[in-house]
C-alpha cells in the first residue's frame, strides 16, 4: 500500500470538543515506542501504567499543573491503530485543550494528526478493512438512519461477510473453470462441466443478489430533496416559510419575485432533506428570470420528491415541464369557483397524485393567514382530495400537512426498505463486476474461445479483490480519507 501519510512519527489531536466548549474532551496520542517518554508529560509513572484502565492523573509543564485528566493506555497490537495509544479525557475548554496540544507539540515529541489518520493507521496495521472504513466513514457522515445503520454494518464486518462470500464462490468457480479446462480427462468431462455449472450458479446468484441491492438512486438515498416549483405567484414561497416556520423566502403579489432558487434543511422522520423554493415559471424576457426557470428544471429533475404548487385561477397549466410529480399543493381553495376550477385539472393531475388545498382570504400570495381545506386519508401511495371544506382555524394547516410529510417518509422508507448498498464506490466496483460477469455467461454459452473465457474472470477477480480490499488502489484512499475528522 503507498503511504498516504509518510511521516511515522507519532501523531496527537483532539477526537471532540476542540471548536466549542463541552464538559469532557478527549485526546488521543498514537504511535510513541515507550511508555518512558510519556512521563515528562504527567506527574504519575506511566511505566506503571495498566493496560485499557482509568489512572487520575496531572498534565504537567515543567512545574504548572495545566489540568487533571484520566489518562488510559491501550498497547499494541491491541488499540484502534495497532499502535500504542493514550486516551486523555480533559475538562472541555478549548483554550484548555489547545495549551495541552501545544506541549506535545512543542518538544516534537509527536505532531498534529491529519484527517483520517489514525483510522489510516488501523487499515495499515491490519485492525480494519478498506470496507470497514469506508463503513466508518458513511457513520460519521450521515444524514438519515439507513445511511448510519449501514456504516455501522460496514464497520461490524456485516456486510463485508458478503463481499467476502462473493469472493469465496469466485475462488471454487475459478478453480472449476481450470479443472473443466485442463483436467476434464482425468475427472470426466460430464463430472468437470457439472462441477463448473454448480459453481457458476452459486457465483451467480451471490452477485446478482448484490447487484439487485446497487439499483437504488444514492442521490436520493444519501441528499434527498424536496422541491417547490410551479407558476409564479403560485404560493410556493409562503409554503416554503410556513413549513420552516421561519419568513425565509421573501413574499409579495408581485410575480417573479423568487428568481433564484432558495434551499433550507428540514428533518422528516430522522432524515435531513433539502426543501427547495424555485423561481416560478412563466413567459418572460429577463434573461436572470429565464436564467431561474432554467435552474429550478434542472433541480427538478434531479429532486427526491417533487411538489407541484398550483393557483388553478391563473390560467392553464403546462404539465410538460413538469415530469414525474409527487404530489400537487392547490392553494387559493377558498375564492369563489375553486371547485369548478379545480375539475379542470383532475383529469390530467388528480387521477393518480396525491393532493391537498390550501386556501386564504384574499387573492395573491398565501400569507399567515392562509386557511386550509381538509383532505382524504393517506395511503402508502396515494392521497385522494377530500370534501371541500374550510377548517375552522390555522392549526388544521399543520395537521394537513403531515399528509404531505407521511408521504416523503414513505417514499424515503420504500427507497430504503430495499437495503440499498450505500458506498458509491461498492456500488460502482459490484455493477462493473456483475456486467463481466453477463460476459462471461455469454461467451461460455457461445462456446467461445477458452483463452477470452479465461480473460475474463481474471478481470471479475480483479474486480472482486478491490471490493473486499485486497487492492488499495492510492486514489480510492483519498477519495475516502477527505471525508474524516481530525482525531478519527
């Protein structure tokens, strides 16, 4: 493996509560020879020390006591890194974490850690695999349940017992192939081409299972979005405010108002997703208007869950522009004619989209004062509209819009339910493997050359040992190790 970090000397920095103050912060020290050199550091021996215990101790400059911690040694091989280590869990100030960095620093007795590096030690001294990083990795970096649930799968060694049967069945299917090849004289060639067919199946089925798990949009998965879009002074803005409950996006009866899109971070269930107000869409001939419509198609595009914002008094409504909507707001349910407006759109929209109506006492805008129109159950995949009647006070608005919550957490659960494989670059190694794989069946069925049969395991293997992480490729280290914190 190349040495992403060349420099062996031992490395220091603090695993939490360095930028904000806490009651508790912890330090870590790895990679020192000795016990011996530790001790111009505490008033205690730390030659005495016991092994994975609590020890009450002073760090000492010189003769100033900087502050008492609890000092706990972990010797290798048997610590996170392989290497020796020392835990320090001192009082949480950071201007009192900062002065005990500084001593270690300062005799250069170790140096600062970077990012990742002591997790890179563990995968260099064998205490983890590249899989169980990268498990760590989506841990500390999640944004939803499944995300962290599946880091900590990876990093218990859970999903990489998969990987590693994947790579088992390759290893007998190889072994098979040479047997079939070379020895079918020996063995029969019935018992060699039923011993390779078994092994073929077996192989077969592992990665197709595999593969099944990769068919899952990870954008949607790993940053869902939520996006308003529709026609200006549809409404989208004061949604985006009163969902916030904040007077994020500004209002007014003016049209065009929004011309950039605006994005805040709500949590749905567990999950953080990105709510998104766009420019509202019309004919226009400002080129920074165009240039807005043009942004909210391409976040359209791209969105998790589309909600569509409808002000059925503005005229009809292009659903060409609006692909594979999820859900339909109309607002303005309280003026004279909604009803016989809102019939004119249900044949193209209401059919098969889940809605609600939103209504206020006057034209325009929805402001603070909007009224909400009640709606039918909810299901799993639909929400029909219900009776057309105003609620008595502004609280049904909330109470309404859990429909519209209950289906993104449904939505998002169904996308989950499927126990999506999360780690883009497992992903992408698994379906590179498995359309080989394709190649392989198909040259043994066309009876191919046994030379191009031959090639081509060799590159499914090669393919499977950099899923398990028997090849480390330098590249593939970076693209993790940019993701960790200092101390981890």
């Amino acid at each position: 493996m190349n040495l992403l970090f060349s420099n062996s000397k031992p490395i220091i920095a603090c695993s939490s509560g360095l930028e904000s103050r806490s009651a508790i912060s912890l330090i870590r020290v790895s990679g020192f020879s000795d016990l011996v050199k530790l001790n111009d550091f505490f008033d205690i021996d730390c030659t005495s020390l016991k092994p994975r215990y609590s020890h009450l101790s002073h760090v000492k400059d010189g003769e100033e006591v900087l502050d008492q911690v609890i000092l706990t040694y972990f010797p290798a091989p048997n610590s996170y890194t392989g290497e020796n280590v020392i835990e320090l869990s001192a009082h949480g100030n950071p201007f009192n974490i900062k002065r005990i960095l500084s001593l270690f620093l300062r005799d250069e007795f170790c140096r600062e850690a970077a990012p990742g590096e002591f997790t890179y030690r563990a995968l260099k001294n064998k205490k983890l695999s590249l899989s169980q990083v990268e498990g760590l990795d989506s841990l500390l970096n999640a944004n939803s349940e499944v995300v962290f649930s599946q880091g900590l799968s990876l990093l218990r060694g859970e999903l990489h017992e998969q990987y590693l049967k994947l790579y088992n069945l390759f290893v007998k299917l190889k072994a098979s192939i040479e047997l079939f090849i070379d020895f079918s004289e020996d063995v029969g060639e019935e018992n060699a081409q039923n011993n390779f067919e078994s092994n073929l199946e077996l192989f077969l089925k592992q990665i197709s299972f595999l593969n099944e798990r990769t068919k899952v949009n990870l954008s949607s998965l790993l940053s869902p979005t939520i996006i308003l879009v529709g026609k200006t002074n549809a409404g989208k803005s004061s949604l985006f405010n009163f969902i916030l409950n904040s007077q994020r996006s500004i209002i007014s009866d003016r049209p065009g108002t929004t011309r950039d899109y605006i994005s805040e971070f709500i949590e749905i269930s567990g999950v953080n997703y990105k709510l998104i107000d766009t420019a509202g869409f019309r004919d226009s001939q400002d080129q920074i208007e165009v240039q807005g419509m043009g942004l909210a198609l391409n976040l359209l595009d791209k969105a998790f869950c589309k909600i569509l914002v409808v002000n059925p008094f503005l005229g009809p409504l292009s659903t060409q522009s609006f692909k594979d909507i999820d859900f339909i707001i109309f607002t303005h349910s309280d003026c004279d004619g909604f009803k016989e407006r809102l019939e004119a759109f249900r044949a193209d929209l209401l059919d098969d989209l889940p809605c609600i109506c939103l209504g206020l006492e006057k034209g325009g805008s929805i402001g603070p004062g909007f009224i909400l129109f009640g709606s039918g159950s909810i299901g799993p995949e639909k929400i029909n509209i219900g009776p057309i009647e105003p609620a008595k006070n502004i609280s049904s608005l909330s109470i309404s819009l859990n429909s519209l919550t209950e289906y993104v957490r449904q939505k998002y659960q169904a996308l989950s339910s499927k126990n999506p494989i999360v780690v883009e670059r497992h992903t992408r190694v698994i379906e590179k493997a498995y359309l080989r794989t394709e190649s392989f069946v198909s040259s043994y069925k066309s009876m191919s050359d046994v030379a191009v049969m031959a090639s081509e395991i060799n590159l499914i293997g090669e393919d499977i040992s950099e899923l398990i992480g028997v090849v480390n490729p330098d590249t593939v280290l970076k693209d993790i190790f940019m993701n960790f914190c200092i101390g981890k």
